[in-house]
C-alpha cells in the first residue's frame, strides 16, 4: 500500500512530532503540580534523560508515545503498512533502550514509572493520576533512608 501524502508533506508532518513538552507530558506535569509534586524536567545526568525526576522521592517517570515506544495491546500502536522493517527496527530498538534505561535507573536505586499516552486520555486520566501520586509516595520512606 502506497504513502497517502508525498514525501515532502510525509517530511514535514514528521518534522512537527516534538520530543518535549508533548500534550501527554503537559497533561500530566499541570496535574501533578497542582497537587503539590515538584520536579525536573529531563535530567541529563540520569540514563535516558527522564521526562519527570521527584528527587525527593528518588522517582523517575518517563511519559511514553504508545506509537514510539511500541505499546503492547494498546490501540494507537499499529505498526505501519509502509516501510514496515524500517518502522519496526526503529520501535524495537525504542524498546530495548527504554529497557536498558529503566535498568540502569533501578540498579541506581531510583523507582521508575512509565506512563503510556493512552493512560492519559480522557475516561483514564484520573485513575492514572492518582495510581502515580501513591506510587511516587510509596518511595518517600526508602528516598529518606
């Protein structure tokens, strides 16, 4: 099956999908905010430059595309009908580094969340706020020690 657009609009739709500051991860910072969480943003120094850091909680979270990061089960990850060993070696790959960042974050002894956009959406966003809320919590006593 053909590319519907030509491969300059094909380039530039491309060109406008943004690594920061995404609706998902905007969503969700305003949220946690307004509840009294502090972070950072994209810590350099941490593997994989998470996408929220609670130092204080010793939390890091990463708010994940389910397109980019090659959601499971999830119905916004279709892969796609064209160029299909390009897109799947460039998801898998997504896959293995998001894996080795999480472990190198948990042998430093940091919690890790992973947030999917479809966690965010509308008729989830509220149970998905709170689940991260007592989960960032839950790591205030081992942070302390």
């Amino acid at each position: 099956m053909a590319d519907r657009h030509t491969p300059a609009q094909r380039s530039f739709n491309m060109s406008r999908i943004k690594s920061k500051n995404t609706k998902p991860e905007m969503l969700l910072r305003g949220k946690l905010f307004a509840a009294g969480f502090r972070y950072r943003l994209n810590v350099k120094n941490l593997p994989g430059k998470p996408d929220l850091v609670f130092k204080k909680y010793k939390t890091a979270v990463f708010i994940h595309g389910c397109f980019w990061h090659g959601h499971e089960h999830c119905r916004y990850f279709v892969t796609p009908k064209t160029r299909t060993e390009f897109w799947t070696a460039k998801i898998n790959g997504n896959i293995r580094r998001d894996l080795d960042n999480e472990r190198k974050l948990l042998a430093a002894g940091w919690q890790v969340l992973t947030v999917w956009e479809c966690e965010l959406k509308k008729n989830r966003i509220d149970e998905t706020i709170e689940l991260i809320q007592q989960k960032i919590k839950s790591n205030v006593g081992d942070a302390a020690s």
